[in-house]
C-alpha cells in the first residue's frame, strides 16, 4: 500500500522526511513517526507486518525475543 510505496521510494539520504510522511499518511500519530523516522535515519530498522488475529502475538514475541524497540499492535 502507500506505506510500502513511502518507503520502496525513499532513497537512503531521504529516508527519513519520506518516512515521515508514509507514516503519518498510514495512520501512526505525528510524534510516533517522527521517533521512528529518526530511528531509521540512525541507522534502526522499521518492521511493518500485517498478520491474521491468530499469528499476532506469535508475531509480537518473535520481534520482541529479538530485540524489538518498540511492538505495537494497531
């Protein structure tokens, strides 16, 4: 969808103001996609799922067991 397309299109330089914005445009709270986006800039890396009720917290505990920052479930 448009997050993904926000964030095929932003080269590595750019990254963060296109993020930004996908984000934003997806529905994350303003203040939220700017820790994100400034997590990306710094070299962090942005995991976006989309996963069946059933697999959730399988998913949730998988990123956590590997050191997720942060897990939100929308």
């Amino acid at each position: 969808g448009p997050l993904l397309a926000a964030l095929a299109g932003a080269g590595a330089g750019g990254a963060a103001g296109g993020l930004l914005g996908g984000l934003v445009g997806a529905g994350i709270p303003e203040h939220e996609a700017k820790m994100y986006a400034e997590d990306v800039a710094n070299g962090g890396i942005l995991v976006g799922l989309y996963v069946h009720d059933d697999t959730a917290k399988v998913a949730e505990s998988i990123l956590k067991a590997t050191g997720a920052k942060s897990v939100a479930n929308r």
